[in-house]
C-alpha cells in the first residue's frame, strides 16, 4: 500500500474515532452549575444560601421570596426555628392549661378553640403533663403576602409521650393516683400570621389542620 494512500487512511479513521468522543463527551451529564443559578435561593446571614440549610423545593423558596418583597426581614431559617419553640410551648402550655403563655401565641379563635379544650380537661379533674421523644421535625411548606398579612404554613411532625393524672376522688386512699401513660405521633399543619408593617413582629398560630405523616 503506498505510504501516501496509509496516510490518508489513518486520518480518516483517526477523524471518526475523535468525532464519536465529542460525541459522548461534548454532551452535558447531570445538572450542570447554571442549572443550579436558575434555582430560587434567598440568602441567609454569613452568605449560606436557604436552599442548603433548610431543604426547600423552588416552589416554597419562590413563595418565600414573594412575601420577602413585601417583607424584606423574613428570613425563613430564622422563622422555622421561632416556629418550633412556639410549637413546643404551645404544646406544653396546653396540656398544663397554662392561658397566660397561650394567649400572645394564638389567635382569639384559636384561643377559644384551646379554651374549650382545657375548660373540659378541668371539669374532669384531670391534669397533664408531655415531654417530647425526639426534637420535632418542621418543615416550610407555605410563606406568603396575602393583602396586609404574612401567612407561613409549617408541617410538624412530632412523638409525645403525656402522663395524665386522674381526678384525686379516684385514688386509692392512702396511695397516690397513677397517672395514664399516652405516647402519640402526631403530624399536623400549622398556620402562622402576622400583619405587615406592624410594630410587633411576632407571628401567632391562626390554624391547625392534620397533616400526612
């Protein structure tokens, strides 16, 4: 074979051998960065972006920085954590009946709601007491400007063990009253408002809905 007709030959193939690797590497595998920027994230404090620390979908990260225009000191790290210690102390300050910690976290509807609660605990002469198993979980679901208010929707999910004590007519004389050991798993939709531009900025739970586990 003449050596000019191996030349060509060679270049030929060695063209179609780097064609078919620009074919499978020239292509785009995975997300790539831009991707990634086109994804809604709101800065939090230091730089970090929400989307890592709280594991928000685009849809609640889009939601959050609608009610963010209206309302640039919404930070929605800094909420879900204020939203679970009102979880926690509204829940303790239920079983106890404690109305004085109850009433600046709730709405008036959601106060009579509690009150009713209580009021019949009490006719039954019971008391209770819950410590929570584990740190409740929170998750962001909602955070919106609905006219003049920020509205935040939150899923709980929680373990609860309650000790409730009987009526003192019902024990033993002599003996103290056994409490009743209840461990529950709840999983639950609360709604938080606040009114926009208000001096108090305290957020107070509005609604309580079950939610799937």
């Amino acid at each position: 074979m003449p050596v000019q007709f191996s030349i060509v030959i060679f270049a030929v193939i060695a063209a179609i051998v780097l064609f078919q690797l620009y074919n499978v590497l020239g292509k785009k595998v995975g997300r790539q960065p831009q991707e990634d920027a086109k994804a809604p994230a709101l800065p939090a404090e230091g730089g970090e972006p929400v989307v890592k620390t709280l594991g928000l979908d685009a849809a609640t990260l889009a939601a959050a920085a609608s009610l963010r225009a209206r309302d640039p000191a919404f930070d929605p790290a800094k909420f879900i954590e204020g939203a679970r210690q009102a979880y926690e102390t509204i829940v303790r300050g239920y079983a106890a009946g404690d109305r004085a910690a109850l009433k600046p976290l709730l709405t008036p509807a959601v106060l009579d709601s509690f009150e009713t609660g209580i009021a019949a605990r009490e006719t039954r002469g019971e008391t209770e007491q819950v410590e929570f198993l584990h740190p409740p979980r929170a998750d962001l679901e909602l955070a919106s400007a609905e006219g003049d208010r920020a509205v935040a929707k939150v899923r709980f999910l929680s373990e609860i063990r309650s000790r409730i004590l009987p009526p003192e007519a019902e024990a033993t004389p002599g003996a103290p009253a056994e409490p009743r050991i209840e461990e529950r798993r709840t999983a639950e939709h609360w709604t938080f408002e606040r009114s926009l531009g208000a001096t108090d900025p305290n957020w107070v739970l509005a609604r309580v809905e079950p939610a799937s586990a």
